[in-house]
C-alpha cells in the first residue's frame, strides 16, 4: 500500500517561491491501477517523482508497504527503487543499445550475471507482445513497439509498482488503446500497482478503478472513476469531465432547460436513445454536445439535451431516460 501524507513540495525560481504540490494526502492499495489526473502546471509529474523520491519533498511522508521512504539512506532507497519503476512519454530508450540489452541494462546494474539477464528479457519481450524485436533498435521501432520496450524494461527487476508518466501522451488513440490493454493485462496477471500520471480523461475512465484530481496543485477530488466520472464535484473535475460543453459555451435558451447524460459503461447496441425516446414518449430534445466514444460494446462519455422549459415534459423526460442502465441523468440549473 501506497500512503502519501500531507506532501507538499516548494521551488524556488527566479520569480520567486512556487508551491507544486500543497498538503497531498492519498491511499493507494496494493493491486490498483490509480489515475491522477489535472490540466498542464496542476503538479502531477512533481507528485510522482515524490512517491520514488527522485523529487524530495518539502513537507510531509511517503509510505509504502508502511516504511518511510524519505527517511532511508541512499542504499535502502535505491533497493525500493527497484520495486518502483517507472516509465515515461519520451520512452527513455537508449538509443545506442538493441531492445533485449535495454532491458538487460536495470538488470545488469543489480549484479545479474548477462545469461539470466537475457533470458529474463527474452521472456519480458513476448510479455509485451515484441518477441522478434530482441536484436532491433529504438530508431526502428514505431513510438507503441518503444513504449512496449520501455514497460518491459521497467518490469525486468520484478517490482510490485508501476509508476507511468503521462505514458501515452505521445502516441495516437488506436496505440494508446493497445497500451493501455498492456497495462491491464500487466495488473491482472502480475498483480502490479500502478500509477497513471495524465491530463487525459479518456485514459482514467478506459483503465483506472481510482482517480484523484489535482488542480494548482492540491487534490481537489478523489474517489472511484464511477462516482468521479458520474457526478464531479469541483471545478476542475467538472472542466475534466466534461469539456466544451454548452453550458460553459452559451447561455441557456429561453423556454428551454438542460438535462445531461453520462454513459458510465452502457450498452451500445439498442435504438438510438433520443429519438426513441422522440417516438415512444413524444419528447422533443435538442443535443446540444456531446463528447462519447465507444470501448468494445460499451458507450463512455457525456451528453447534454434541451428539453421545452415545462416541468412535466422535463420530468417524464428524466422518468424515462433513468431507466437506462449505466446512464446518470440529471437536470443542470444554472450553468452548474
């Protein structure tokens, strides 16, 4: 278990002292793929070089399987290390070596004798799908084969946490998918932590149970990926979750009222909803945004409706689109 308590860390710059990260406190159990998530500048990299100590804190702890690692001396904090790898956007590779001898190299640094290196990398290439790619370069390797290569590499020492950094930040939607298949299949067979560091939502709600959500700083919301993704509460949740939508775009119509969506894993297949609900119940709905994406047969994302500004045909709109299953409804007021 992963117990971050009251961290905050200070730099001082030219313009003065900037505050990255503000009285952080968070749980994170053994076997959870837990997201953090907040815009540019919110203090999510500065946190996760805290929870390995490459960044030291200026106030509070890091526990981890109930040990204080910020009190360790160099030698102990290195063995941790080992069991908190980490991998990143720009992959790190070392160009010069070949894919198996990147993943022999953390091996390599903890005395392994170079047979059981190679053999434990050979066996980490096909754990990552890359088997014919052992004597190749990272030049020659598309950006997903070297993200591949890095995740193995990462994994070769056997750690218990997975540390990624805006890891798929650079690569296109139908890698980023296969990654993060990677990613789960890694949690689920190996019973790895991990920590995903993005500004991405798309990323929290394909893979994480968890999220906490930093915003200048500070955790501003934390909680299940279905309660989070369903019902935000903060401003930045809200700004995350549902991005570009109308009620921050333009002012709400006259004779018109807002009801939202948000698909939290429903069926794709069926009638399309709006204009059954149009036939079956003869109400009439503006879409005025929408932002969903379907994963396999399931629908994720948000949608908001105008309904006519009469308070029976609002209700029996909102009656019948809470029947849906895996569908929140609720009626926004007020541009909330």
């Amino acid at each position: 278990m992963i117990e971050i308590k009251n961290l905050s860390k200070s730099f001082q710059t030219a313009d003065g002292v900037v505050e990255a990260l503000k009285d952080v406190t968070l749980t994170i159990q053994d076997g959870d793929i837990y997201g953090i998530i907040g815009m540019s500048g919110a203090g999510k990299s500065t946190l996760v070089r805290c929870i390995n100590m490459l960044e030291r804190p200026t106030e509070g702890s890091v526990f981890i399987d109930g040990q204080n690692i910020g009190t360790l001396p160099d030698v102990e904090l290195r063995k941790v290390r080992r069991n908190v790898t980490m991998i990143f956007q720009g992959f790190n590779l070392l160009m010069q070596r070949t894919c198996l001898k990147n993943i022999c190299f953390p091996l390599e640094l903890t005395g392994m004798k170079k047979t059981e290196a190679k053999k434990r990398a050979l066996e980490l290439l096909e754990t990552v799908g890359l088997p014919d790619k052992a004597n190749a370069y990272p030049a020659q390797l598309s950006g997903g084969q070297q993200q591949r290569i890095a995740i193995a590499r990462a994994l070769a020492t056997n750690p218990k946490i997975l540390l990624c950094d805006e890891a798929t930040s650079a690569l296109d939607p139908k890698t980023t998918h296969s990654i993060l298949e990677l990613l789960r299949e890694i949690n689920k067979t190996l019973g790895i932590t991990i920590i995903l560091i993005t500004h991405q939502m798309s990323v929290v709600e394909e893979i994480c149970n968890h999220v906490a959500i930093l915003d200048d700083g500070a955790v501003v919301e934390e909680g299940t990926v279905t309660a989070v993704f369903s019902k935000p509460k903060s401003a930045a949740a809200k700004r995350l979750v549902f991005p570009d939508s109308a009620e921050d775009l333009q002012p709400q119509r006259v004779g018109e009222r807002c009801i939202r969506l948000v698909f939290n894993g429903a069926s794709a297949a069926g009638s399309p909803l709006i204009a059954t609900m149009a036939m079956e119940k003869n109400i009439a709905a503006n879409i005025l945004s929408a932002s969903t994406k379907t994963i396999g047969d399931k629908v994720y994302g948000n949608m908001l409706l105008g309904i006519a500004d009469d308070d029976g045909v609002v209700q029996q709109a909102l009656d019948y689109l809470q029947n849906i299953p895996d569908v929140i409804v609720e009626e926004v007021k007020n541009n909330a």
